[in-house]
C-alpha cells in the first residue's frame, strides 16, 4: 500500500512544481490595471492595453481578410503609448516605449537616433524579434521571401519625420510615470530622436520629411509636411518641459526649434480660405496646394492655443470635407469618411466647447465601433487621401479594416484628451 502511493505522491510533486513554475514565468502578465479595467475608462484604450498583453511589445492591426499582420507602425505604436497612458496603463504604454528603445538603439545600419516607419509587432528582444549577424544583434524589420531573396518595402524602411515627431511626444508622455531609470532611459531616446530631427532643419523655414529608400540608397527628402511641423511643434515643447530644469541649453535649444516649425506651420495658412495647406513641393518652397488635407487643420488646433481664426478654420472642414455623419481625408472627391480624422473632430470640437457636434461625432463613432473596441480606418473600402505612398507610385488610400492609429484617436476622443495639448480635459 504504502509503496503505491509513493509514485502518486511524486506525480503530484511535480505538478505542484510545474505550476509554480508556470505561475512565476507569467508573474509579468498579471498586470494592474489589465485591459478589462483599463475598458471602463475607454473601449478603444482597453482595445490597445489587450494588444500589448498579447503582443508584450509593438503591436498592429489585425486586418479583416487576414488572421494577423506583423506591420506595427511606428506612428500607430506612438498614439497607442499616449493613450494608453492617459488611461493609466502604464505597464502597457511602457512595454511598447521599450520595444521602441530596443528599436532605437538597435538598427542594423543607422546609430543617429532615427526610426523606421514600420517594425515586426511583438517584443523585439525576442527570437523572433531581432537577429544576430557576426554577434551584433539588431532589430528584424518586416519583409518577405521571393524567388529565394529577401525583399523590404521601400516605405517600411524608410524614415518619416512626422513619426518620429510622435515617438518623441510618446516618450515625453510615458516618463512622467515611469521609474527614474527607466524615465532617464525614455527622456535620452526621445533627446536622440529629436536631435536627429534637428539635422533635418531646412534654411527656408520648418523641418524637411525625412529620408526614404533603403539602407544603402537612402536619400533625404526635400519636401516639408505641414503635418510633420504641427507635431514638432508639441512634442520638441513637451521634451524641452520635461529637461528645462537638468539641461537648461539643451531645452531652449528645442523650444527654440518648436518655434521654429511653428512659424512653417503659420506660412502655410491661407487667410482666405481659412485653411491650411499640406506643405511644399520637392523644392521645399512653393506651397503645394493640390491637396488640402483635414489633419493640418484639426491638428494645428490642437496644437496652437493662439489661433485667431480657429471657429473658421472648422467651418472650412464642415463645409469642404463633410461626408455624411464624418469627414473625409481632404478637401476632394468626399468619397467616404476616415474615421482618425473624424476622431480628431471630436477631440476639436470637445477642446473648442463644441458639445452637441462633439457627441454627434460620437454617436457615429459608436456605430463603426467593433465589439473589442477598435475601429477601422474607414466606413468602407477605397477611401482616396489625393495622395502616393512616399517613394512609389501606389495610390495611398484607406480601407474599412481595423486601424491601430484610429482606435487610438477614438481613445483620445472618448476621454476628451488632446495628445497635442496639455492633456487635460475638455469639459
């Protein structure tokens, strides 16, 4: 009898080990607040905290006509940092700063402190995530086999200034709650990033777009975004705030480039039309007027307190860019309504007092909202920007499939945040 219970006694044993040793390699996934709490606040946060419990690091969007997608965007990774981080989830806007850390300081060609376009989601610390070549590890980056070779897109490899912009806003935004180690190591990526934007700084006023190509082909683009200067505006602001005390010099150094792409911004404003337009052509000086984008406007309103004309720069996107309940890309054809920017409507209106439009926005919102809290990036398929994806002759448009950037707009939406503001509520 007793000689029958010993070999039970050791099965059990070793089930309690097992599960003691399951529990303390999961201990960094009992995360509070988790992704049903951090739901309550926000549907579309909860959404972007539930991502990166799955994906422990840079995460993407699922679209509809495949089960998963490796694109993270580096744009999309940003927003989803701010939201994520007004919301309280620090864990979680903290997994994806890393990610972006590990990108930084791991390129396989530049150490300038640049940042592509677009990584792997999921931890990039991991097997999966990064590869090492005669011992140098570096972050993998997105790509496919064919016809026996590798091949990347020019785009995914590519550096956008505007990106970066958001990374350094994101970086400013997750330090404030994070330990004083990991703040010093979040404030001296975001320093990096900023100074490489720094070297982008054109004679003739605001900040060129960055560079596009790959590695060894990479040329700096001549452009300059209007879009890429407003978010320069806030986040070289915020990084000067968050050093003005230990780096005194190195702060004015910043609030004096905010200013710098500040005044960019303010020469691409049409005083008649009341709007402003998407930048210049390759020779950096004529203003291109093709193309009258909603984002340079929403995004200058909340990003400048000091607009005198704001109420009718609204009323130019109500009455150029209204497409049923939302609003569409740009100034063009209204053939469908992008839901980031209607988002970023409602942040306007709730910033400018507006509540009856603001929850009108929402109302519309709700109805594009899937059952996880995501919405895609448009209300239907083929929704024109009047736009090429840079560097190619693709027409860049939007779909009706989940976006990671859009959701993190509806976040900011549904707790009247403004990411280009001073973060406080809009009552």
């Amino acid at each position: 009898m007793g000689k029958s219970i010993k070999p039970a006694k050791a099965i059990l044993c070793m089930i309690i080990v097992f599960a003691m040793i399951l529990t303390g390699c999961n201990s960094e996934r009992e995360v509070e607040p988790d992704a049903t709490e951090i739901t309550k606040i926000s549907s579309a946060a909860g959404f972007l905290a539930d991502k990166v419990e799955g994906s422990m690091g840079f995460i993407a969007s699922t679209p509809k006509k495949s089960k998963n997608s490796e694109n993270a965007y580096l744009y999309d990774n940003a927003v989803a940092i701010l939201a994520l981080s007004y919301a309280g989830a620090d864990w979680h806007a903290q997994k994806i700063a890393d990610a972006i850390l590990f990108a930084q300081e791991h390129d396989r060609t530049f150490d300038d402190g640049r940042l592509r376009n677009v990584y792997i989601s999921g931890d990039p610390k991991s097997d999966s995530g990064r590869s090492i070549t005669a011992g140098k590890v570096t972050i993998r980056l997105p790509g496919f086999w064919q016809d026996g070779r590798w091949q990347e897109d020019s785009y995914t490899v590519s550096t956008s200034t505007g990106n970066i912009a958001w990374t350094i806003l994101a970086l400013c935004t997750v330090a404030e709650n994070a330990t004083s180690e990991q703040r010093e190591e979040y404030i001296a990526a975001a320093i990096r990033a900023a100074d490489f934007v720094l070297t982008l700084k054109s004679d003739s006023g605001g900040f060129t777009a960055g560079y596009v190509g790959w590695d060894d082909t990479q040329e700096k683009v001549t452009y300059k975004s209007t879009e890429h200067n407003i978010n320069l505006i806030s986040a070289f602001s915020a990084l000067a705030d968050l050093i003005t005390e230990q780096r005194p010099e190195k702060a004015a150094e910043y609030l004096e480039a905010s200013e710098y792409a500040k005044m960019f911004v303010l020469s691409m404003y049409d005083k008649k039309l009341h709007c402003f337009y998407t930048g210049t052509e390759e020779d950096g000086k004529t203003i291109s007027k093709g193309v009258i984008p909603l984002d340079t406007n929403t995004l200058t309103i909340l990003a400048l307190e000091e607009l005198e004309d704001t109420h009718k720069i609204i009323s130019f996107v109500e009455e150029s860019m209204t497409v049923g309940e939302g609003f569409d890309f740009s100034a063009g054809d209204l053939d469908g309504i992008w839901n980031e920017g209607t988002a970023q409507m409602a942040v306007c209106y709730s910033k400018l007092g507006h509540l009856e439009k603001y929850e009108s926005i929402m109302q519309y919102l709700k109805t594009q909202t899937d059952k996880d809290g995501s919405i895609p990036a448009a209300d239907r398929d083929g929704v024109s920007t009047g736009f090429v994806i840079v560097g190619t002759d693709i027409l860049w448009e939007y779909n009706n499939s989940q976006s990671i950037g859009a959701t993190g707009w509806l976040a900011f939406a549904q707790m009247k945040k403004n990411p280009l503001g001073q973060n406080s509520e809009q009552e």
